[in-house]
C-alpha cells in the first residue's frame, strides 16, 4: 500500500471502529468530478449486529463515520488540495486488502492487480485458494500461483450474480441485489493554507445512485 494511502488508514481506522465497523479499504484518486478519498466500511463478521441486519451498511453509518473521519482529517491537516470524502459500504464486488479479508472469503473469485508483478504478470483473476504468511494463493487460467500481498495495488469479489438474485429472491420475491451505500462530505482548501476536510460545516450530501426504496444514498 502506498504511504499516503497506510497514513490515511492510519488516522481514519480508529475512528471506523470506535463507530462498531471495520475499515476495509481506502482509495484516494483524481476522478472526473475530482479528488475523492473513498473509504469502505463494513460491519466486523460475526458480530451480533452484522448477524441481526444480514450485514446492512446504512446511509446513517457512512454519515456518522464521514463526520467522525472528517473531524480527524481537519485536525490533522494533511491533504493539499480540496477533495471529496466517501464512505461507502462494501458492494458485492467488495475490496480485498489485508490477509484476513482474503482468508474470509477463500473459494470466491477475485480479480487482483500486482504493482510489480509474479512472472511477468500483473493482473489476475480467479478462484481465492488460500491466505497466509504474507501471500495469496489463486487459481488462474489452470494453474496456481502465489502472489505477495505487499504488491497488490487492488483486489476485488467477482460477483456471483446467480447465487446474488437467487438470495435476493429468496428474501423478497422480485427484489433484486443490493448496491452500495454512500455518503459524502466535501472537503475545502483555505486561502493561504492546506486545504481542510470540511472547512466550515457542510451537510454531508445525499446522491442517488441508490434506489431511494431501501433508504440508501451515493454521493
């Protein structure tokens, strides 16, 4: 993971658990619309609210640790430039970082990309075999390979969507599979000064990219 991204990690995990989830990724780009740093949330496995709500990340949690974060970033003052902050529930195409959250979901399949590479190669994309001592097991193209998980810039659950609708359908005839859960809060440059998350007081926004029918929102 590069520096800057650990840091972010570093200053923001604290905050996400404290909040009763478990951070799971964070990514900080350039997009169209601008600098976004994203962070992925979800509830720890296994715990008693992860088993009474099937998991569900709602808008409340990702404004709640949007607040939090963004308080934490203002102090710390270490981003130069205005940006966009995201939380977001995971997706079913849920980022992979750590060796725990590939050993969670050992016999899915999973796309990841190498910065330096294994044999040439830097993109892979097939069946999670195994995590442990620093590596990841993957079976691709008919055959296994191990890749330092040092070196993997980004990993991601390929969605079985059979298995997807046949659930969603199963807990609500027609229904169709969850999307991600968003909230956002924007963060503003000071004249003269590093840019601050948050500035001034600024609602978190609500997009829509969500079906307003499970009460979720996107920025």
């Amino acid at each position: 993971m590069r520096k800057d991204l650990q840091d972010l990690w570093t200053l923001a995990e604290p905050y996400v658990r404290d909040a009763g989830f478990d951070l799971i990724e964070v990514q900080f780009a350039r997009e169209q619309r601008g600098a976004v740093l994203r962070l992925f949330i979800d509830r720890p496995p296994g715990s008693a609210k992860d088993q009474k709500d099937q998991g569900l990340i709602g808008v409340d949690d990702c404004e709640r640790v949007s607040r939090d974060v963004s308080a934490a970033l203002d102090v710390a003052d270490n981003i130069s430039h205005t940006y966009l902050l995201e939380v977001s529930s995971p997706g079913l195409d849920r980022p992979l970082r750590r060796e725990r959250d590939f050993a969670r979901f050992v016999g899915e399949s999973a796309r990841v990309r190498l910065e330096a590479g294994v044999e040439g190669r830097r993109n892979f994309s097939g069946t999670i075999r195994a995590a442990k001592d620093g590596r990841l097991e993957i079976a691709s193209d008919g055959r296994s390979y191990e890749l330092p998980i040092d070196d993997i810039v980004r990993a991601n659950l390929i969605p079985d969507w059979d298995r997807e609708f046949a659930r969603a359908g199963e807990a609500q005839p027609g229904s169709t599979p969850r999307e991600k859960t968003r909230a956002g809060t924007p963060g503003h440059a000071k004249s003269n000064e590093k840019s601050i998350l948050g500035g001034r007081e600024v609602p978190s926004k609500v997009p829509s990219k969500v079906p307003s029918s499970n009460n979720r929102s996107a920025s």
